[in-house]
C-alpha cells in the first residue's frame, strides 16, 4: 500500500519518438476570434459518454469548450484518434470542434500504455497548426500526459499553460495495491505542471489542499468548480420519468451512473443493496420486491471495462440480487437526466473523485445523493442538506444511508429542493466558463503585455469580451 508524500526528479529523457506518418487535414477559414487550445490526450470530447474511459473529463472539455465558445473564443478541443472509423474533425458549433491527432495505433490503448505516444501527439499538435496557418496563444490541458503535452509545447513556442489534473497519482496510489510502472513518470510530471504551469484549476478546496501538501507548495491554483447543464439536468416530474422508462411507480429505485472501475466503489454499493435488501425483509416500510438497483453506463460485456462489468454481475447472481438489479448500460446523454429523475436516489460510491459530476447531475436534477466521503465529493455534497456523506468501501453505512433516504419521505423530499437550489446557485457550465475565460483574459493579456505587442492592435483586440456571451 502505497502512504506518504511522494516526490520524484522526471527524466530528461522523453517517450521514444516514432516517425510521424502526414495525415490530411481540411483547411478551414482562419478564425476571426481568440484560438485557444483544449489538450485531452485519452478524454475524447466527441466520444460517446460511458464508453470505455469516457466519463467525468471527456463531459467536462466537451462543455467547457462549448460554453467558451459562446462567450466568443474559438475553441479547438485536441485527443488521440483511437478508431480508424472516427471522423477526424467534428464540428460541434460554428467556434468549437474536436480534433483527432495520430499518436499511435488508432485503437483503444489503456491510459497506462499511452505515455510513450505523446511525442507524437505533440507532433501532430505541431503539424495542424502548420496546415491551418493558427498558432494557439494558450493551452488548457487535461490529465497528466495531456500536461506532458503542454509543457513541451510551452519549451517549443511559449504557450501559456494551464493544466487541469482530474485526478492524482499522489492521491490514487494510496488507495492501491499494485502500483503500475508508469507511477513514477507520472508522479514526476504532475509535480512539474504545479510548479511550471502558469496557473493550475483545482476543482474544489479539497483538490487545492492535496496539490499543496502532496505534490509541491509551488505553484499557481485556481479554484474554479467543474459544472453541469441546467438546462439538461433539471427538476421534472418523476412520474413522467419512470413512464418513459418504463419504471413502475411503486420501485424504490437505487441508481448509479458510471463506468465499471473498481476504483467507482460499485462492489461497495451492490453489497449495501443486499444489506439494504435484509434490512428492509425485516420492517414494513417497504416491500422488498419493489427495491430495484440500476446501473447505468458502461459499454459492451466484451470491450476494455467488461471484464468488471462481468464481476460485478458475478456478485449481483451470488447476492441473489438478479431480480432487484438492472444493467442499463451504456445511454445517450440527453436520456440520463430522465434516470435521475426517475431514481429515489443516486449513489456514488467512489473511492476517490477529484469533483464527482454525476453527483451534481442527480442534485441539478432533484434527486439526492449518497456518495463517498472524499475528494470533491466532500464539497459538492452537502452530507444531511443535499444527500449524505459515508466513509469509502463501508457497505453498511452506504446501505443505512440509502435506507434513510428511501423511508423518510418529507426529509428526502427536502433534500430534493435544497439539491436542486445549490447545483444552480454554484456548478453550471456557463458560470463555470465565465471564471476560465477571465483566467485565460488575465494570462494573454499579460503574456502580450509582456512580449512588447500593443494591446488594441494585437491578437489582444480579438479577445472575447468579458462576461458577453455571444450567439453561435
């Protein structure tokens, strides 16, 4: 078990460089507003959400690059190309498109086999930029090995850098067994960001407090919250929810919403539902046939996460729970926020989550939650006003918190109200990309002020004005 604060010197030495194959790109009109640069080497903002390692990071690029562009950048989202079928552009506005690089084979690689890509990916980073005649002032990367990315093109055309971690391997590794080779890399680069970067955004204080203690009291931070669409996720009648789905309107229905990792705790929440399940048996609050456990995301039995989906319906069949528990799969974005509604509660049981989007998703939508004691979790969820807070892996006390939820109706309905209110008050994307947007304002301005250029007859005077979000 890894403990203790981890410090580690990164080796000079980069990722073997394999020759870069010219792969066509179709130049566009050069654009009349501020280019900006979204790094998110394995999140693929055009992915289907729940697929593989589309999750948490690939729904925030995707809305934060969006929500930007309405406030008048162009924004030019960059991942690996993973599937020779995948269009290598995909225009999601007039101002905001994802761009697929080559950076080794285009298949599925596991995040902790990538690493020796990213030169590639810098240099394809490099020929786009030639071929549509655009050089990005500022990058916004994502995850480790998209930092990785940014400090070398901030070495190779003095980009101003700004990183998001979305998780930590000082953080990660303490909650492992076996710790992969690459550990020491990524430990390494990590430190780096922080203190080279020239800002850092934490998602939460919490976040902000783990990179000051265990990677490096160096360093700029900005805590600016992830968010979600409250224009999608919104209070609607549950009733009309669970018509859609087909839900009966007597279930008591337990959601989680997710990939199949391990490290989401699911194991912990279908062994509370068993628990749960007892418990109930011996009341008469409810009747234990209408407890129903629906599991939401993941993809294919037969792609990289079906090996813990197979788990996890191993234990669902041992726990005898087949009858009570539903495996969704994988759904479309627009369809989640009727699951929400239609749930009694959502659980995220996570061992660790630097933010924890499906958390406010449920609250944006009215319906409480029950989620791990750690990370960000610990800043969105309010334990006792919008949903409770329970130690990590403790199956009875994530089974005792569903219960109360699920048998005291006027409580449950108060945190439906108090969930909803906060989620609009603190997390949607739109106030989200107004705080970035004035940190990126701060640093080009600044860069520019520095570089001798004049502000007004610059790439300055096309900079989006601030707070005016502008029609696309």
């Amino acid at each position: 078990m890894f403990t203790g604060k981890i410090s580690a010197k990164i080796s000079d030495k980069s990722p073997e460089t394999r020759s870069i194959q010219p792969f066509a790109f179709t130049r566009t009109k050069i654009p009349t507003r501020q280019a900006i640069a979204l790094i998110s080497e394995h999140g693929d903002p055009a992915a289907e959400i729940g697929k593989d390692a589309a999750g948490g990071q690939n729904v925030y690029v995707r809305q934060v690059g969006e929500s930007l562009a309405k406030l008048g950048w162009q924004v030019d989202m960059f991942t690996r190309k993973s599937s020779p079928n995948d269009a290598t552009i995909v225009q999601h506005s007039d101002y905001c498109r994802t761009i697929r690089l080559i950076a080794g084979p285009e298949t599925y690689i596991p995040r902790d086999e990538l690493f020796q890509y990213m030169p590639e990916f810098v240099a394809s980073f490099q020929q786009f930029q030639q071929q549509e005649g655009i050089t990005y002032p500022l990058a916004h990367t994502n995850y480790w090995m998209s930092g990785w990315v940014g400090l070398e093109l901030q070495r190779l055309q003095n980009i101003q850098l700004v990183h998001t971690y979305h998780s930590l391997g000082a953080v990660k590794y303490q909650s492992v067994s076996e710790i992969p080779p690459i550990a020491q890399t990524r430990l390494a680069v990590e430190q780096r960001l922080l203190e080279r970067s020239h800002s850092t955004v934490a998602t939460s204080p919490q976040e902000e407090a783990d990179l000051k203690t265990l990677v490096s009291r160096s360093g700029r931070i900005s805590v600016i919250p992830c968010g979600t669409n409250v224009s999608t996720f919104r209070p609607i009648s549950k009733t009309e929810a669970r018509k859609q789905l087909g839900l009966s309107a007597k279930a008591k229905i337990v959601l989680y919403v997710g990939r199949f990792d391990k490290r989401k705790g699911i194991e912990t929440l279908v062994r509370a539902t068993s628990e749960l399940r007892a418990q109930l048996e011996q009341g008469a609050e409810i009747d234990t046939r209408h407890l129903k456990l629906l599991v939401v995301g993941g993809s294919d039995p037969n792609e990289a996460d079906g090996a813990e989906r197979r788990r996890i319906e191993d234990l669902v069949t041992e726990l005898d729970l087949t009858a009570n528990t539903e495996f969704v799969g994988m759904i479309g974005h627009d369809r989640l926020a009727l699951y929400y509604t239609a749930a009694d509660v959502c659980v995220v049981p996570s061992h660790y989550e630097p933010f924890g989007l499906v958390a406010i998703e449920a609250m944006a939508c009215a319906t409480p939650v029950v989620a791990s004691d750690v990370g960000g979790l610990k800043f969105t969820v309010i334990s006792e006003e919008t949903g409770l807070l329970v130690p990590p892996h403790d199956v009875a006390k994530f089974a005792y918190a569903i219960e109360r939820i699920l048998t005291d109706e006027i409580w449950a309905r108060k945190l439906c109200k108090q969930a909803s209110a906060r989620v609009k008050q603190k997390f949607s994307w739109t106030g989200v990309a107004i705080q970035l947007s004035d940190l990126y304002r701060h640093l080009l301005v600044r860069s520019f002020s520095n570089s001798g250029i004049a502000i007004g007859s610059s790439p300055a005077s096309i900079l989006p004005q601030q707070h005016v979000i502008v029609a696309s």
